[in-house]
C-alpha cells in the first residue's frame, strides 16, 4: 500500500533530490538532440557572437602589438648601428689627419695602412665614402662650408672635400663638408 507524504518520513527528502535532479535533467535534454527554448538559443547565440568578436579583437590586437614591437625593436638596433658606424667615422677622419700629417715616413704609412682596414671595415657593413672633387653640389649628401670664385669649374662644382661624407644604402650617415665653385661673374 502506498505511503501517504505524512506517513512517510523520507518523502521530503526524496522531494529535494528530485528538484536537485531537475536541471541535470534538462542539460540531458539538450544532449541527448532536444532543443532549448527559442529565447534561451537566441540568447545563447548572442553571448557566442559576443564572445568570438572578443576574441577576434583581442587577437587583432595582440597581432598589432607584436608587429609595433618588431618595428620599434628593429628602429633602434638601426639607431644604435648607425651610432656605432658615426663613432667609427671619427675614428677613420682622425687616423687619415695623422697619416696626411706624418708625410713620408713610416708611421704615415702604418697610419695609411690603418684607415685602409677602417675603410674596409666600414664597406663590410655597407658604408661608403662619397665627395671628390669634379662632382655636382647635391645639399643632401653634401655641406657647403666655403664658396670659392673658379672659371675652371661651372656653379656647383666641388672644388675640395674638407671632409668626406659617408652613406650606407641611400642614407646618408654623415654629408660631406666641401668647398663649391661659384663663378667669378666675369660675362660678356
């Protein structure tokens, strides 16, 4: 015969545990290939669509933060090499001032020996020298420190390299300091 709620003293027990089975139940449902309620889905979705925009936008952003890294990373290895070739080039002017001091003897010719491993040293890393005399003035390689009256040369002309200028690639590390031919303005 069956037990009356009053009658049994386990019947509130096994109440609570039916309402605790409740929602597993539910999640069953919806494993086992029942739909949940079209509200709850769309809701769902929309806190999916929500998440996966997250996402995407913090992916984004750790993609451009990685490439702003690189770049400032590599702008300043750069920096500091052209730093380093600078140094460099007042190494090389001070050992070709003493060899052209030393005249012919034998420390001149050490000191020459020396600004050639310099120079071989700096095309290695890709640095060249430029500014002879006979070339065109160009005010982005080359700094005028005097205008000299020549009717040898035409306006613009180098007539003599103070100091030599250096580039590597199409930068310029340093101009060079030169002396530029200006007509006497002796016409007609």
């Amino acid at each position: 015969m069956p037990s009356s709620p009053a009658s049994d003293p386990g019947a509130d027990d096994r109440a609570a545990v039916s309402a605790q089975e409740a929602p597993q139940h539910e999640s069953q449902q919806q494993e086992s290939g029942q739909e949940p309620a079209p509200r709850e889905l769309a809701v769902l979705r929309g806190e999916l669509a929500d998440m996966e925009e997250r996402f995407k936008r913090a992916r984004a952003d750790l993609e451009n933060y990685r490439k702003r890294t690189y770049r400032e990373m590599e702008r300043r290895l750069a920096e500091r090499h052209e730093a380093l070739l600078r140094e460099w080039l007042e190494v090389a002017d001070s050992v070709e001032r003493a060899a052209a001091a030393g005249g012919d003897s034998p420390l001149a010719a050490g000191l020459a020996a020396l600004r050639d491993q310099i120079d071989a040293l700096l095309q290695r890393q890709g640095v060249t020298r430029f500014g002879e005399p006979g070339e065109r003035f160009d005010p982005e390689r080359h700094e005028a420190v005097a205008a000299r009256p020549s009717d040898e040369y035409p306006d613009g002309t180098i007539l003599e390299v103070v100091r030599a200028g250096y580039e590597r690639g199409d930068h310029v590390l340093r101009p060079a300091r030169v002396v530029v031919a200006r007509s006497t303005g002796t016409g007609d």
